[in-house]
C-alpha cells in the first residue's frame, strides 16, 4: 500500500513537472532575421521624392509680357530718320569710316552698353538710317551699315522717365527674331517670337509701348533662332 503511495507521489511531480516545462520553453515563433537585411522592416527603402523635387526645380512661370506692349513692320525698305523719330534719344551702331557708333547730340545718354555676342559689321541693311543730329557725323543722309550678332544683343535702358515709345531698327538673316524683356531688378518679364528671315535677310521696326511698363529702367535682349539677328540703331521718343 505504501508502495502505490509512493508511485501515485511520484507520478504527480512528473506530471507537474511536465507543465511547468511546457510553459518555459524557448518560443520558436521569435524572428531570427539579422538586423539591416531585406526582411526587416526597419530597413524598408524609403519612398521616391523625385516627384516632389523635380517640381521644386521647375523653372518659376514669367509674369509675361503684357498685351499690345511689342508691335513691329516688316519688312521694312524706307529709309529710317533718327532725328525725326528719336525726339528724346537715339543711338546707331555700326561702322562709318571708323567712327563706331553714333548718337544724339547735346542729348541725354539713357541706353547703357550694348553687348553683342559674336557682333561684327556689315553693309547691306535693305532699309538705310538718316539723321541731321548726330554727334560725331551731323547729318547723315543714307547709311546702310549695321551690327550683327551670332548671339545675343543685350542692353539696358536706364532712365526712361518722361518717355512713351522705344524703336529699334532690327534684322534677322535665316532666323526667327526673338524678344526678351527684363524689369528694374534684371527678372525676366517674357519673350516672344518676332518676324522670320529664311533665306536673304531684312529689316524690321519692332516698338515698346512703354504705357504698358511700370518702372524706368527696361533691360531689352535679342536673340536667334538661326543664324543671327542684327542691331542698327534704338530711337526714344
């Protein structure tokens, strides 16, 4: 009788025995997966910001240039009189037995530099200038000669005050003309596309209507599209 105690006895402890391993075993179901690899989710690459950068990086929108502001004639053949249009102030460029460019006499200077990119002198204006003002020749009665340009022709007005119409005398030869306009703190206003020259060049008057600018200083750009585009001469009235 003893002896079934004793094994009923020890058969309890085993039995409780049993339990208690059970519930302290290792758990199987733990990850094993080593920091940093591919099944982590920790180490998920992140999403692409392309989207969000590339519209950070757009070029900001131009305000434009405002309606009616630029005309031209073309192509013009008439001979162009800077005295009688240039009321305020003209300036030629150009060559004329070695006197480089020209102006208006006893006037006040209201054009900066004018830089021409690639500029160099030619001699078949299809439209001649005039003047009977002028500063270094005082009367000039045809003149034929301008400046061209394989890149850019870019200047500054910097007084415009008390003025109302800018013109340039401007050519193109195999290329589309194409105008930019600049405000007081050099930020492009807008561009468009002028009169176009597929084959022989030519002539045009192109005209800002300076009612429709606010401010009195203009920076004023010509570029190509082709081949080149030229420069004779900017009357202010």
């Amino acid at each position: 009788m003893k002896h079934l105690r004793l094994l009923a006895l020890v058969m309890a402890i085993l039995m409780v025995a049993a339990v208690a391993f059970s519930c302290t075993g290792s758990d199987n179901s733990k990850s094993t997966t080593t920091p940093g690899s591919s099944n982590n989710a920790g180490t998920t690459a992140p999403q692409s910001s392309s989207s969000s950068e590339d519209e950070n990086n757009e070029e900001p929108e131009l305000p434009g240039i405002p309606e009616g502001m630029i005309s031209y004639d073309f192509p013009i053949t008439d001979p162009f009189n800077l005295t009688e249009v240039g009321t305020i102030y003209w300036e030629y460029y150009g060559e004329y037995y070695g006197a480089i460019d020209d102006q208006k006499k006893d006037a006040t200077d209201r054009i900066g530099p004018v830089d021409f990119e690639g500029g160099q002198t030619h001699y078949d204006n299809k439209a001649p200038v005039t003047w009977t003002d002028g500063t270094n020749t005082p009367v000039m009665e045809e003149l034929r000669t301008g400046k061209n340009a394989t890149g850019s022709i870019n200047l500054t007005f910097t007084d415009l005050s008390g003025c109302s119409t800018i013109k340039f005398f401007v050519g193109a030869f195999q290329a589309t003309m194409v105008i930019h306009l600049y405000d007081e703190e050099d930020n492009e206003i807008g561009y468009m596309s002028l009169f176009s020259c597929e084959s022989d060049a030519q002539i045009a008057i192109v005209t800002i209507d300076l009612s429709k600018f606010e401010g009195t200083k203009l920076g004023v750009g010509f570029t190509p599209d082709g081949n080149n585009v030229s420069l004779t001469a900017i009357t202010i009235s």
